[in-house]
C-alpha cells in the first residue's frame, strides 16, 4: 500500500467521524428548537393552585394547556386558563358553561345552572350551585366573551363574582387538554397517577 493510500485511508474515517457528529448534533439542534416552539406557540405547562376545579382537577396538578390555533374555537364545557389582572395577578382554570349570545340564569334555591333555558347536566360537580357573588341573572353573555365557573361550586370565584363577570375571550391564555403530572388528593394526600391524560 502505497503511502498516499495510507494517507486517505487515516482521513476517511475522520471525516465520516465528523459527518455523523455533524449530523447529530443538526437532529439535536433541530429538535431542541421545535420543542422550543411548540411551548412558545401551541402548549404551555400551568399548574392549578387551589381547590376551585375539584373535583375534576386538584391543588397542585399540572396540565398542558393548548394555545393559540391549537386551542380552537371555545365552546361550553371546555376547561380553560385565563388571566384578568384586575381580577387575579395569577392565572386561574375555569370550566365554560356559555359562551357569547347564551343566556345563563342560576337558581339559587335550587342550585341549578341553566343555559338558554335548560338546565345544565352537570356530572363533573362537585356539589349544586348555591352561591351567588354579585353578578345579576338571567345574564346574556356578550358576543366574543365566555362565562365560567369552577366545578367546586361553591368554594370558586368564578363568573359569578361581579369583579370578574363574563371574560373576553381575549384574557383566555388557552384550553386544558391534559394532566401530565397530578397533585396531591386533597383528602387522601396522594398522588393518583391514573389520572394522568385527556381532559374531558
């Protein structure tokens, strides 16, 4: 073998070497980036503080929240993650019960919840809704804007607080679509992994 066959020998495996961690660290970049974008522009990761959500979500959880085109058009029943300063400085996650054009008239004796005129089947509760925090009803929700409530109805500064009322969908950071971690039960004190998953 003559020497200059050696020489090509030597380099041929140093370039491949260099190729493939060429290669690796483009797929590593590559991937760091669309990670970085997709939690920039389509899911954000919120954790919920307190028991307003109960019992459908828990202190403590943590969930990923679809925004932006992601999120889609908000209807009744979607779980959702907004923030109004002049309410809360912090995020807060709210479950819709109407949406802008639907009238939404509680019965306080009762504790029924009624869109439209019918009452609402609401399995998800954690008890009937008895408390009223200054908003007038029947209410017409304004078009573009939501009214919300908590599934602990009546431990939840929801839209029934005048301070709040109905909110421009505008204030909405984007939809609850899974638990990825969950908190601590907050009667038991564990964590249930099987909770883990699709928000429904």
């Amino acid at each position: 073998m003559t020497n200059d066959m050696r020489e090509l020998t030597a380099v041929v495996p140093d370039a491949v070497r260099g190729q493939g961690l060429y290669e690796w660290v483009r797929a590593l970049v590559s991937s760091v980036l669309a990670v970085v974008l997709v939690f920039a522009f389509a899911v954000r990761l919120i954790g919920v503080d307190g028991q307003s959500m109960l019992p459908t979500l828990q202190d403590g959880d943590r969930l990923a929240v679809t925004v932006g085109l992601l999120a889609g058009k908000y209807k009744a029943g979607d779980i959702v993650v907004l923030r109004k300063q002049s309410f809360l400085q912090e995020p807060i996650v709210k479950r819709i019960i109407a949406v802008g054009g639907q009238t939404v008239d509680i019965d306080f004796d009762e504790g029924s919840v009624q869109v439209d005129g019918k009452v609402l089947n609401e399995p998800y509760i954690r008890e009937l809704t008895f408390r009223c925090d200054g908003t007038e009803f029947p209410l017409t929700v304004p078009e573009g804007s939501v009214f919300v409530m908590g599934d602990n109805r009546n431990h939840s500064n929801d839209s029934r607080d005048a301070r709040l009322g109905t909110v421009d969908e505008g204030y909405i950071i984007g939809r609850a679509a899974l638990i990825l971690y969950p908190g601590r039960d907050s009667e038991t004190g564990q964590r249930d992994f099987s909770r883990i998953g699709l928000l429904r």
